[in-house]
C-alpha cells in the first residue's frame, strides 16, 4: 500500500480509510467528527471500538499543514494495527482513536500553493491573512505566550478560542469520551521529540511529571530498538520553546494523563519539513513502536 512510500493527497487519505474500513468492518468504523471551514469532513478512526468502556489512546496528526509526514505516519498506523493479527489482543484491551487529518484545508493548500503553508485556512472579518495556528487555539492558557494576535503571523491564536471549527471539532469530540482517554498523542514534524507537558510557559510541570518522563523514555527506547534512530525527551515548554493554546496541553488540562506531542524526522533543517517520500517507511515504522508502547502502558496502569 501506497502510505509507506508516497504523500497522499487528502482525497486519497480518505479513499485509504474508507478501503480499510470496508476490509476490516468489526474493527475499523469511521466517525465524522466535524467540517473544516472550507466544508471537507474531519474523521475519526475507531479501532477496536467494542461498545464497552475500555481505555483510549488518541492520536492525532497534520494540525499544521506543511508537516506531511505525520498524515502517513498515522495511516500507517491505522493500517498497520488491524492488519497484523499480533496486535488483536492489545486492541482486546485499549482502543484507539486515529483522527489522520486534523487540517485537511491547510494541507490541500500546502500541496497545491504553497509548501510551507502552516495554519488553517479560515477568513476573519476585515482580515487581509487566511488562517490560524490551530496549535494555538485550544482553549487554556490561550492567548498568553509564545501566540500572535495578528491574522498574518504563522503563530496567530485565532479570534478567540477555538474559533477554528477544527478545533471545535476535536475539542468536542475529545470532551465526550475524555474520562477514557488515558493517552493522547499530537504528531507533528519535525526535530525528534517526544514533548510533555506544560507548554504554555516554562519550568512548570504537571504533579506527574515522573510518569510522563518515563513512558516518554520508553518511547524513545522503541523508537532507537527500530534503527538507532535518537527522539530526545523533553519538556515543551524549557526545551522548545513555550507555547500557549496547543492541543497536548489542553488534553492534560481534561485529565488525560500521558498527553505528548511528537516531532517527528527528521531532525536536520535542511531537509526539515520536505522529507523525502523514501523515507516514510523507516519514520512510519519507529513512530508505531512508539505509540505501541504508549498503549500498553495504558493497559497496564488502567
Ligand atoms: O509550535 C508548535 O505548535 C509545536 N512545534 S511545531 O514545530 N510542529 O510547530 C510544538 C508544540 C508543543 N506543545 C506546547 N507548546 N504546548
Ligand atoms: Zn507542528
């Protein structure tokens, strides 16, 4: 199949889930979770949804357009999990909830005008830019540190909070299941990261902190166990740079424990956000270990 090896236009992206839906009916069912602004539907992948109240773990990929490999990354994984019968009884016991394409307009417009395309595409009354950083538009701490309040900034936070109906949309649909989900992975790219809370602002840590840390090395762990390849465990806030309104920090602020945001390869600037579609399959690879341990972390502490 084509996600290993080649970006998808988000047409495509759609037909892949809907093949896989249609090959893997008790497992996979599709949720629409909301439009973007420009109208194209947002949908959740639900695997191993069996009606009953076992755990969740939540991944979602692509709130910034230009980062291409995280949309492959998560079909993969969506593929990759129902798939291979090794993976039926880790589904027995946590499921998981794969939004692939959380910024289908912005990613449409960075593949057909402009590469380097960021945030959503929505319009503001009397703007003279499109869109918002929709990693800047959750709602907690919104608007303090690390946003612009000006519609042509990449970093704009948006009118209000969540004034991008994206945003809207994952926040609502996070909030109706958000006592069971007990991991929470937003994959970006790029610079091998694996980020924990809080972000907002710097030195300030969630009471937890130490079990973040440690699944988070674990991650890493399985990450390097693939092909050596190095993901640095770090706080966003002291080790990037802090950032207010981005979606990890919201999902801790809900009570989801183990809430991270990957950066995903490569770690070069030169190559940074245009990683050549040779290698998708190695990244796609790592990053499965690595939310593969997340969920039997879940499985083993809830
Ligand atoms: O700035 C971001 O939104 C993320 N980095 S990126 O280069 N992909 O744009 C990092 C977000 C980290 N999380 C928080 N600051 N809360
Ligand atoms: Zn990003």
């Amino acid at each position: 199949n084509d996600v290993n090896n080649r970006y998808l236009s988000y047409d495509e992206q759609m037909q892949f889930l809907n093949s896989i839906a249609q090959q893997y009916p008790n497992d996979v069912k599709l949720q629409k979770i909301g439009n973007s602004y420009e109208g194209r539907s947002l949908t959740a992948v639900r695997i191993g949804d069996d009606g009953s109240s076992k755990p969740i773990v939540w991944i979602d990929a692509g709130v910034h357009a230009r980062e291409w490999i995280s949309y492959n990354v998560a079909l993969y994984l969506v593929y990759t999990i129902v798939s291979q019968p090794a993976y039926q009884d880790l589904l027995n016991a946590v499921q998981l909830v794969v939004v692939p394409n959380t910024n289908p307009d912005g990613y449409e417009y960075s593949r057909t005008n402009d590469r380097m395309w960021r945030k959503t595409r929505s319009r503001f009354s009397n703007g003279r830019c499109s869109g918002a950083d929709a990693n800047r538009n959750y709602p907690f701490f919104w608007g303090t540190q690390g946003v612009s309040h000006s519609q042509c900034s990449e970093i704009y936070c948006g009118s209000r909070p969540q004034s991008e109906p994206e945003v809207m949309a994952l926040t609502n649909a996070i909030q109706r299941e958000e006592t069971r989900i007990k991991g929470y992975i937003a994959l970006h790219s790029y610079g091998q990261e694996i980020l924990y809370p809080w972000g907002h602002t710097m030195r300030t840590y969630p009471s937890d902190v130490q079990d973040l840390i440690q699944v988070g090395k674990a991650m890493a762990a399985a990450i390097r166990a693939v092909n050596n390849t190095d993901y640095n465990v770090v706080n966003s806030g002291d080790g990037l740079y802090p950032a207010a309104g981005a979606s990890d920090d919201w999902a801790k602020s809900r009570g989801i424990k183990y809430s991270y945001t990957i950066e995903l390869s490569p770690i070069d600037d030169y190559t940074g956000f245009s990683l050549p579609e040779d290698r998708i399959n190695q990244v796609c690879r790592e990053a499965f270990q690595a939310i593969q341990v997340l969920m039997i972390e879940v499985r083993s502490k809830f």
